[in-house]
C-alpha cells in the first residue's frame, strides 16, 4: 500500500476534504493510504509526526494555492523536503493547483501538475470533475510507483522516528541568487511559450462555450508557433499569431503579431527572458501595454493573461 501525504493550507481545508473524498475508493481497494495533520491526536509532538509521516510517504500532494506559497511551514518545510524526497526517488511530489497563483515559479513549477495542464480545481465548471482528474492521476502515480520502485529494506519503525530530525524553527530568509545556464533557459523559454499556447485554447473554448454568437479558431502552425482568429457573428474581429525564437531578431523571446493565418518576420509586441534572481521571468516591451502600469517582469501566467488581454481588447 502507497502512503500519501498531504501537504496544504489550513485555508484550503475545505477544498482538501473534498479531494480526499474523492480518493476514497483508492484506500478502500488498499492501493492508497492518506495522512494529513488534522490526523495528529492530542499531546503528540507535532513537528516529529508530521516529519516521520513526510519520510515515509511515497506519494506527497502539494495542495497549491496563495494560501500554500505564503505558508512558510507548507513551503520552506513541507514542500523543500518533498522535493528532495521526488529528486532521490523515494517520493513522488505531485502539485494540485487549487487555486490561480503564480505557482510555475516556484521550485516545482516544472513538475506535472494536476489537474490536466495545471488548471485550477477552482476554474472548472463542475469542481467534481477536478477531482476525478486528479484521482486518476493519483491511482496512475500510485501504480507506477509500485511497479517501478525496488523494493527497500527499511529499517524499524522506531528505528526511523529516532533517526529523522524534526522540522524545527529556523528561518525562512534562506534564498540565494542563483546561475541559469543556457539549457535553463531554453527550457524555460519553451515551457513559457506551450503554457502560454494551452491558455489560448482553453480560454477561446470557454470564451466561444459563454457567448453563442461568437466562434474562434486555433490552430498549431508548428511546434513554435500558432495563430488564433475570433469571429463575432461571423465576423472577423480579432487574431494573433504567436511564436517563440530568435528568427531574424537574434534575440530569445515569445513574439506576438496581429496578423493573420501565416507565420511573418514581424512583430507587435515581445516578452524576453529576464533573471529575477532565483527565478526566470518575462519582460514585455511594452508596445501594447494595455494594464497602465506594466510590470517589470511576469510569470508564465501573467505573461499569458497578457497576451490574452491585446487578442480580446477589440470586443472589450
């Protein structure tokens, strides 16, 4: 049986019982078994069951929201040793985007989330199928963990409540300003234009789903770029094309253009890579700067909300 951990905001707990309804078949088949905090009896040592439960877990949830990136326990304690453990492979961390934050970010901004491309349980129409996304997401960790990892000699239980330390009070000020190499940056790049690309899609579906009269279109031209047309009535009233690249700029960068169907040299508008210290951000140009005061830099979802602000300004 897989244990799993839950790791989350107080703020979210509403949201966290209804996600661990929802894995109740999973523990009924004994393929799961859960723990999260609400679990620790009177009088225990709470640092100490909360690190022993975090080290013996396989399977551990990040239950993201603001709430959780501005939890220090959640992300200094919790969240850095989950890491560690996804990173030796004595874990898998699995991010469940409750709510929109800027959470690709953060250090495990690269890893799968759930629901399906990272979209918030809050976002969705019916929240039940959230869930049922991430249960299944959940089952398919489980089952792989179980196939794939070899079986380890663990010592007694006592022998590993002695051994681990407890999360004690320590300061959070702990970040330092770190080095992205060429390859971090490409990733990031590439991450940052199909992120951006999944928004456009989900965003013209719900967005033709609320308004009957009006249709869009989007298309992948290739794998660095794609254009997106909305018709009011039939009309043409607006479109884009995006792509990420140097082409005959020379600088790495997701462009945006106002014209039609076919890729060009040309451009409206541009987001470079910028290093924020420990993170990467986008820097746009500001040729459309359309929100008053634009920001220096933004998060792959500031930088899409962006975008998406210049393609639906003519029907606003």
């Amino acid at each position: 049986m897989i244990s799993l951990f839950f790791s989350y905001s107080h703020k979210d707990e509403d949201l966290r019982n209804e996600l661990e309804t929802h894995l109740a078949l999973l523990k009924r088949q004994g393929i799961i078994s859960a723990w999260h905090d609400r679990r620790i009896i009177a009088g225990s040592e709470i640092n100490q069951i909360i690190s022993l439960e975090l080290e013996t877990s396989q399977i551990i949830l990040l239950l993201v929201s603001a709430h959780f990136l501005a939890s220090d326990y959640c992300y200094e304690k919790e969240m850095k040793r989950a890491i560690e453990k996804h990173q030796d492979g004595t874990a898998v961390v699995i991010p469940v985007i409750l709510h929109p934050c800027d959470w690709q970010s953060a250090p495990f901004g690269s890893f799968r989330a759930t629901p399906t491309d990272g979209k918030p349980v809050s976002m969705f129409a019916n929240q039940q199928e959230a869930f049922s996304i991430i249960a299944k997401d959940i089952r398919e960790a489980a089952n792989q963990f179980i196939t794939t990892s070899p079986t380890k000699n663990y010592e007694s239980l006592e022998n590993v409540v002695k051994n681990i330390k407890p999360i004690g009070d320590r300061s959070s000020n702990l970040r330092i300003k770190r080095k992205f190499d060429d390859r971090e940056r490409d990733d990031f790049l590439e991450n940052s234009f199909e992120y951006i690309a999944r928004y456009f899609a989900n965003s013209l579906e719900e967005l033709s789903g609320r308004n009957p009269q009006i249709k869009t279109r989007f298309k992948r031209l290739d794998e660095t770029s794609f254009s997106t047309i909305i018709y009011d009535r039939g009309d043409r009233v607006t479109q884009c094309i995006i792509w990420y690249g140097k082409r005959n700029t020379g600088i790495p960068g997701i462009y945006y253009s106002i014209t039609g169907e076919f890729p060009t040299n040309s451009y409206n508008e541009a987001l470079s890579l910028i290093d924020a210290g420990n993170t990467l951000q986008l820097k746009p140009l500001g040729f459309q700067m359309i929100m008053g005061h634009m920001e220096e830099s933004l998060s792959q979802q500031g930088a899409a909300e962006y975008y998406w602000s210049i393609l639906i300004r003519p029907l606003q």
